[in-house]
C-alpha cells in the first residue's frame, strides 16, 4: 500500500480557530518562543493553536498533544520552565506562562 | 467428587514465603500442595512497599535476612525473572544527634552479618544526595540493600514452585484442618481434600486463625501499610531512603514512578485495606520535606495491604509447640519481602531436617504461650 | 427532622442540577462540587463567561434544554453551596476528599448524590496516540468550549450517536469534514429502529444530523474498521477498511469513539456493589429504580451510573433527590408521588431506547481479534496488546487486577479509564473467557493525580516504622 498523497500545505498547528477570535490576547512563552493566546484558552488550546506537541510520552518519547479534552486521559500535563506540571485541557492560559514540551536534557 | 490428595507437605498461603518453602521442598524431592485463598502473591507479598532491606532488622533477624540476601543475589535463576530487583543501596536518614547515635551504635551491634553499614555526615551527604531535604543531618548507608517490585517477584516464586513440580492451588482457602496423631487433613469447601504430614503455616495476616485451630493462638493483628506512588518522573533517587525513628520512606522504582510510605490505612473487609485520607494527607505533608525534588510532583494513586503483627513485631517460626508437623512461618509485620525467601528455606529445612542450619529460637511460638491475655484476633 | 449535615451532591450536570433543584425545593441547602469551573457538565458544558457564541450555535437543537439546565442552577445558586473547580479525588464513609486551587481539604456528609457522567468508551487502532487524534467528547470539548476544530480536515470515526451529532456540530460551525466512518452497518441501525421509536423526537434528530452530512457533502461510510494513522510526528492520513477492502484517507485529526463509559470510581471507593451490565458491556453500580444505591445515603444518577443520555440524567437526578428526601423524613406529598412515579416511567422508556441505540450501534463484538500485537492498548504506561497476550500465556493470569499488576496496564495516571474497556476484551479473547468474568479495575484514591502539599510538617501523626 503506498504512502497517502500530501493534503496540501500541512498547517503548522493542530486546533483550527472557527469562531470566538475576538478575544484578547495573552502571551505566553513556548519553547522559548513568545506566543500569544486568546482570553479563555485553555493551555491546550493556546499551544496546539501554535503548533503540534503538548509533551512526550514518558517511556517512548513520541509526541503526544492531548487526547479527552476532559481531564479524564491525564495525558496533557505539560510542565513549565520551572519543573511545575500542568493538566493543558483543564487550566487556562495565563499571561507570563512559560511552557515547554520537553524536559531539559531531551533532544 | 471430592478430590483427594495425599502429599508430604501441605502449605496454606501462597505468597512468598508459602512460595518459596514450596519451592525449597521441592528442591528437596518432596512432594507439596500449596493452598491459596485467593491468587499466590496477591496479599502482602504482592503489594508492599518493595524494601529488600537487611539493615535497620533486629539482630534476631540477621541471619535469616544474610541468607536472604544471598537468596536474592540469585534471584533470577531461581525464579526465571528479575522482577526489578536492584541493590541501589539503602540510606537510612538521621535527622537529629541522637538518631545518629542510634545508628551508630546498630552498626556496631550489627557488625558481623556482612552488611558494611557505613555512616554519611552531613557534608558528604549534602554532595552525593544533593536531593535530600535539609533535615538529615546525616544516615547510614548499606550499599548492597536496594528494593525490587514485589506485584513481579511474590507470584514468580509461585510460578517457580509449580515448575518444579509443586501443585498449586490458587481461590483455594482452607477451611477446615485437623491433625489425627500422624497426619493432617485439610479441606476446601467439598472440592478438595489433602492429607500430608506436614502443615505450613504461611497465611500471612490470617495465620493466626490456624495457629488457634491447633490451640496456640497468638496476639496478633493486623495493619495496613499505606503507599501512595507518583507519576514518572526524572530519575533522582539513587537509592532506597528510610529514615531513623520513623516516618516515611520512598524508593524510586527503574521506571521513574516514586513509591512513598509511611501511614496507616484500613480493612474494607477481611481480605482487602485501602488508605484512609488521613494516610494520603500524611504522605503529602511529609515527603516534600524529605525528597524536595517532590514538590511538583503528584500522587496518582495508592493502595494498602494487611500485615500481620506479633506484640514484639518479631515473626512466628518455627515447630508447633502443640502437634507435631505443624510449622509456622507468619507474623513480619510488614518487614517479610526481603527475609521471605529464606523463611522459605528454612520451613523446609524444619521439614526435612527437624531442625534449620538459620538461627531461629527468637521466634518460637512458645514465647505466646504464657500470655495471660490474648487480645481478639486483629484479623479474620 | 432534617438531615444533619447538608446533603452533598457530586457534579453539577443536568443529573446534579436536577437534584439540586429538587432539594432546594424542599428548603434544603446542598453542596455542589463540581471539577469544571462552570455547571452543565459535558453535554451541556459552558464555555468561558465573556464567550460570545449563541446557546443555539453552542447546542443546536438541544439549546433549549441547555438552556433550561443552565437556568435551573442559576435558579438555585443562592440556595446551594456551589463548590465549582473542585475535584473529588476520595470517597469514604461519611466524608470527601476535595482539592481546589491545589489545596486539599474534607467535607463531611451524611446523605450523597454522586452523579459523576461519563467519558467516552475507546477502542483503540494504530497510531491513536498521535498528536491530532482525540475523543469524539474532545472534539466536542474543542468546538464548544474552545471554538476550535481539533484540525483542519476531520475524519470522525467509530459508532454511537455522538459519532454523527458531533460531525454535524463540526460542518455546521464550518470544519472541514473529511468522512464520517461507522463501525456499524446499515443493517444494524435498520434492526434497531423499532426500539429507536421509543424515543421518537430523539430518533428524529439523529436521522436529521444524517442527512443533513448527506446533503451538505459529507462523506459517510458504514461497516468500517479502522486500521491505523499514519504520519511521523503527527496524524497525516486514517487508514480503514470495509467489506471492499482497505482505504487510505488524508486527513491532520481523527475524533473516534464507541458510545461513552461510566465514571465509576466514586461509587466504587464508597463499597456500592456492582454488577455487570450487558447491555454496557461493564461493571456498573447497581441502584434501585429511585437511584439508591447498594450504600444507604448514597445515592447514583446520570451517565455516571450508566449511560442514559441527557434528558434520562435529569429525571435520575431529580428521582434520587426525592428518594433522598422521602428516605431523610421528607416524605413526598400526593404530587411528589406521583412525580416520583412519571420520572421512573421515563426512565424505563429511556432504558428502552438505549437497548435500541445499542443494536443501532452495536460493540464491535471483533475488535479484540482483530488487535494487532503491536497496537498501544493503556497510553499511559504504553503496554501493547502483544504485552497484555504474553503476560496472559506466561503467567496465567486470568484476572484483570492481575494482569495490570503483572504488566502494568491501567497502572498510569488514567488509572484505566481510557483502556481498561479494551485490556478486558483482549484478556477475556486470549483466555478464553468473556467480558464479565475477568473483573474490573478498582477506584484507588486519590482518582485523579493530586499534587505535593508544599507545607512544613510537624504535625502530631504517630511515627511509623520505615521498610
């Protein structure tokens, strides 16, 4: 069976914004670059509107971006530049967060 | 149909010191039944902290647990897995002057067992633990201590005994057992029925209910062990962590989840204890204290067992001192992973030999046998 | 006489409001913890405050119910003692553990409602832990809470009536929706119509939302099994397959599920007996038909005691608020009776109903099969179906607690929600057995992960013995 045909240009993010975009932004850091939210993201949805990844998995280390949106799966901690850890889908993004997708130390 | 058996040994209790007498007695050419209530290793043995631990035992225990210690060196070829056994090293934490005279001085009463205790000031802790809170002052290390995963290890003794040719019976409680002079008859429920000359007695916490039945009840209850354990996380903990006096301790398993102890929790019913929110509030108040790195971490879970407790929280074993055949090996009070193994041998010793080459004469039942007051079984 | 403490209720859906309601009706004042920081629960789930969308772009047809749910607890606001953002993480006899804004602390009851909902039910396929894959229940969590679609082409994949009222929600707000993939066939839903039929406005809605997708363009499959996603880093492409062989379609997010999962956790740390439902496919607690469980002064209703839908959740919840009432000396007057009695009226149609949604979309009865080896089935601890089939035949485990604490599966933070449906189907496959008889995971507290107190100790707990 042969690989799928590309779907066009691959947006870079995972979330499509549909609706609610007038609201105010909120800057967060992500990876060490500086992105902006919207007032009422969740974490989840702040950083997948920016691109893929939430965290690694602990023992594959393959990439993983959430997955109940519920705070059931527990699969969306993602941890902050100081070592906290926070459930993504279930806290919102706040001004000054600085988020990151992988542990220091990791590739 | 009842089924009928006639073997040299019967044992009630499957976890791992029934598990490992099994095992020995077979090694020994005798043929053996093990019967477990419920599933081999699923009790205490299964669901304990991990600890292989001979240092911070009372001396009563050392040769018992030196011999375990080499039992365990050979854990894989003896039971076919390594069930995450790792001697990581076991620091035990002082957290004041006289808890370092404490341990001092059980390092020179301990001397001889071949446990290389050294003691750790503060400086030299502070540089190779820079992850311990800032009250130890200071601790006793034994490097070849370490913990392994008592869910891998307790079942595969079992497992081991069956290949060697043990039959095992597990959801197989042991409801009614006599002695007639010469031999014992056990019985569950209709569907079986063993007679053996000899009878172990490994039921863990419930033990106590066959000692009464052969008139040498015991003052013993039962408690429940709380550990609670974390999400993975980076590993820290380079070796196995009690603390002097009391209070919690914490290993971190290969995996990266850290399994923290220290609080007591409840039965739900006969067979089955769970933490209290006490228990959990208790884990949660005092491990950052000693493990900082702990501070954003989180409790995923925890889970308690039942234990078995003789007054001076020494075991039970040894002969009967009522009938003949009857050997007991029960009671560690929540200290029975490391030294099981060699209570195992030793049982099986008592069987063949009459005697064990182990020192055991602490832990005659007889020493019950005065006790003007027994308090009502703590357990079923 | 009046219960000693005020009655507790645990969630604040449509079940929980509609008990809240009840009991404030009858002047008493009860708790409400609520884990989400607005009430509505998951079906009826508000998004944040200053949000702008319409209840109607928010909930469709169901808007007015919405509506009325939401009203109903602003109603009573005053009267009860609404604790929202808090999370039940322990039950015990006469007490709950709760965390709030990383503070732990109990609250104490002698009478509790536990109306805990639902998750969805999941069956996985190759590659569902990529990055782009979530819940049918999340994709909607995104859209309605988030204004967001989950990506920029959908495939939505599975059985259940969320599978097409969430494409539906998704090609209305202007998603693009690649395909809507129905583990059932058409024969299936054809059988179940006469049972539909109890429900017949709700019967109405669903064939709706299906030709609403047929008329806008949507592309609607029956009788599939899904494959595998493929893509390195992320979800690039579903692969499937049908009676006419594999299928490969392009797409950057998959949103899958079977029909929801009861969260019973609560009621299990609280010794209710339980029973295994059929029906459900599950171990659930058992209730009388007012909600009483096994437990007096527990009582059980909604999604969380067994999938019954929304408008079923209501009339749960307000039947146990008066089973409550009536067992604590408020008996029920001649109306309340009579209530009483229409709410357990409807609730036996709804029970009619769901053996009908379930012959419309039946469990894929083969999926444990058709598992590969290599297919993650717990995410958490990442143990495959593989590892679940070697620890069975290496160890003879034939137990579900037995088998997790053999190779770890429902061992991770999830404590099984997300795969303790799927490791019962491949233990009970490869031993021989079926579904009911390999057990079920316990509720261990804290359910759900509890942080660190990053307090000083030197409290007067008693010193224990280390290991």
């Amino acid at each position: 069976m042969s690989d799928p045909q590309p779907i066009g240009p691959t947006p870079a993010s995972q979330f499509v914004r549909l609706a609610e975009t007038q609201r105010e932004p909120v800057p967060f850091t992500l990876d060490g670059r500086a992105c902006h939210g919207l007032a009422g993201d969740t974490i989840l949805t702040a950083v997948l509107a920016h691109g893929l990844v939430l965290r690694h998995a602990d023992f594959s280390g393959e990439a993983r971006a959430g997955f109940c949106l519920m705070g059931a799966c527990q699969d969306c901690w993602i941890l902050t530049a100081g070592g906290q850890r926070l459930r993504a889908c279930t806290t919102f993004i706040a001004p000054g967060m600085n988020l990151r997708t992988r542990r220091p130390g990791d590739a | 149909m009842t089924e009928k058996r006639l073997v040299d040994a019967a044992i009630i209790g499957g976890g791992i010191v029934g598990s490992s007498a099994a095992l020995a007695l077979r090694g020994m050419g005798l043929s053996v039944m093990v019967l477990e209530r419920d599933l081999c290793g699923a009790h205490s043995s299964g669901v304990n902290y991990g600890g292989v631990r001979r240092q911070g035992r009372p001396l009563t225990q050392l040769p018992l647990s030196r011999r375990a210690h080499g039992i365990w060196g050979r854990l894989r070829e003896l039971i076919g897995i390594d069930g995450e056994y790792l001697r990581s090293g076991h620091l035990k934490i002082a957290r004041s002057e006289a808890d370092l005279a404490s341990l001092e001085a059980y390092r020179e009463r301990s001397a001889g067992y071949g446990m290389d205790l050294r003691m750790i000031g503060a400086g030299v802790l502070r540089a190779q633990y820079p992850w311990l809170g800032a009250r130890a002052i200071g601790g006793s290390y034994c490097p070849q201590d370490g913990h392994a995963n008592p869910r891998l290890v307790s079942p595969a003794f079992a497992r081991a005994a069956a290949r060697a040719g043990a039959d095992i019976r597990e959801h197989c409680p042991a409801d009614e057992m006599e002695h007639d002079g010469q031999c014992f008859t056990v019985s569950s429920g209709t569907a079986l029925q063993v007679r053996s000359r000899f009878l172990l007695n490994c039921a863990g916490a419930w033990a106590g209910t066959v000692a009464r039945r052969f008139g040498e009840a015991v003052p013993m209850v039962s408690a429940h062990p709380v550990m609670a354990v974390t999400e993975p996380l980076d590993m820290f903990m380079t070796l196995s962590l009690g603390v002097e006096g009391g209070g919690i301790y914490g290993r971190q398993a290969p995996r990266g989840n850290c399994i923290i102890g220290g609080s007591r929790g409840y039965a739900i019913d006969a067979c089955r204890a769970r933490p209290g929110h006490e228990a959990i509030a208790h884990v949660l108040q005092r491990s950052v204290e000693l493990l900082p790195a702990l501070r954003h971490a989180h409790i995923i879970r925890a889970w308690s067992g039942t234990e078995g407790y003789l007054p001076d929280r020494e075991p039970v074993i040894g002969h009967s001192a009522t009938t003949p055949g009857l050997v007991h090996g029960f009671g560690f009070a929540g200290a029975g992973f490391q030294i099981g193994p060699a209570v195992g041998e030793v049982l099986a010793e008592l069987v063949r030999d009459g005697t064990s080459t182990t020192p055991i004469a602490a832990f005659a039942i007889s020493r019950f046998a005065d006790a003007a007051h027994l308090p009502p079984e703590g357990g079923p | 006489m009046s219960v000693q403490v005020p009655p507790v209720i645990v969630g604040a859906g449509p079940a929980g409001i509609r008990a809240a309601q009840a009991l404030v009706g009858r002047g008493l004042r009860p708790v409400m913890v609520d884990e989400a920081p607005r009430w509505g629960g998951q079906i009826y789930r508000q998004p944040p405050a200053h949000f702008q969308r319409s209840k109607k772009a928010l909930y469709g047809w169901e808007s007015g119910r919405a509506d009325a749910v939401h009203e109903a607890m602003s109603g009573v606001l005053d009267r009860v003692d609404y604790r929202p953002d808090t999370l039940v993480w322990n039950a015990e006899a006469g007490h709950l553990d709760l965390l709030h804004q990383g503070r732990t602390s109990t609250l104490a009851y002698s009478q509790l409602i536990v109306a805990s909902g639902a998750t969805d039910r999941i069956l996985p396929f190759i590659g569902w832990t990529k990055p782009g894959v979530y819940t049918l229940g999340g994709a909607q969590v995104a859209l309605k809470y988030q204004g967001c679609a989950i990506g920029s082409k959908v495939v939505f994949l599975g059985t259940g009536p969320l599978l097409y009222l969430i494409a539906y929600q998704y090609a209305l707000a202007g998603a693009n929706v690649a395909a809507v993939l129905d583990t059932a066939t058409l024969a299936d839903q054809v059988a179940a119509a006469p049972a539909l039929l109890a429900r017949p406005s709700v019967l109405a809605k669903g064939l709706y939302y299906l030709a609403w997708l047929r008329a806008h363009g949507v592309r609607l499959q029956g009788g599939v099994r899904a494959l595998r996603v493929l893509g390195d880093a992320r979800t690039e492409a579903l692969v499937w397959a049908d009676a006419r062989g594999e299928h490969t379609l392009a797409c950057d997010a998959v949103g899958f599920g079977y029909a929801l999962r009861s969260e019973t956790q609560l009621a299990d740390l609280l010794g209710c007996r339980f029973r295994f439902d059929d029906l459900a496919r599950a171990w659930l607690p058992e209730r009388d038909v007012a909600g009483r469980s096994s437990v007096p002064g527990i009582y059980l209703a909604g999604d969380g005691v067994g999938i019954m839908g929304a408008d079923a959740a209501e009339w749960a919840g307000e039947r146990a608020a008066l089973a409550l009432l009536s067992d604590n000396g408020h008996a029920l007057d001649a109306p309340g009776r009579t209530r009483a009695a229409a709410l357990e009226r409807r609730l036996a149609g709804a029970a009619r109903f769901r053996g009908g949604l379930e012959r419309a979309f039946p469990f894929p009865l083969r999926w444990a099969d058709q598992a590969p080896d290599e297919l993650v089935v717990c995410r958490c601890e990442e143990v495959t179906a593989g590892d679940l089939r070697r620890t069975v035949s290496s160890t003879g485990a034939t137990e579900l607690n037995r088998l997790k604490a053999f190779c770890r599966v429902g061992m991770g933070r999830c404590q099984g929600r997300m795969c303790a449906a799927a490791a019962a189907e491949i233990l009970a496959h490869c031993s021989g057995q079926q579904p009911a008889q390999v057990g079920r995971l316990r509720g261990q507290a804290p359910v759900k992960p509890i942080p660190f107190m990053d307090c000083a100790p030197a409290d007067s707990l008693p010193r224990e013995e280390s290991a």
